[in-house]
C-alpha cells in the first residue's frame, strides 16, 4: 500500500505542477507590466512570433 501512495502522490504533484504552471508564468508577465520591467518581458515573451500569430487576426479585423 505504500508504494501506491508515493506514486499517487507523485502523480499528483505532477499534475498541480503541470496545470498550475501557465497561470504562474501569466501571474509573472502581468506583474512585470504592472511594474515596467521590459527585460523580463523581453526574455519571457517571444515577441516576433507573436506578431506574426497577430498579423493574420489583426488584418481580418481590418477587412471586416
């Protein structure tokens, strides 16, 4: 019995660590705004990619 609650355990550090992680770093991006710390947010985000992901939406906008 105890080695199923080590690994019941584990798993369920591993899924709180996996869905708790995307609200983490949203918390650290909107903190760094909050703050003006353009260093962090050029090191967190991958800016030309999300221009890129943008310019489609933006330019359907545009159209419509």
């Amino acid at each position: 019995m105890k080695p199923f609650a080590v690994i019941a355990v584990l798993l369920g550090f591993f899924a709180v660590t996996y869905v708790g992680s995307p609200f983490v770093t949203a918390w650290s991006i909107r903190e760094a705004v909050r703050n003006g710390d353009s260093d962090y947010l050029a090191a967190a985000i991958e800016w030309p990619s999300v221009r890129e992901t943008l310019k489609p939406a933006i330019a359907q906008i545009a159209l419509n």
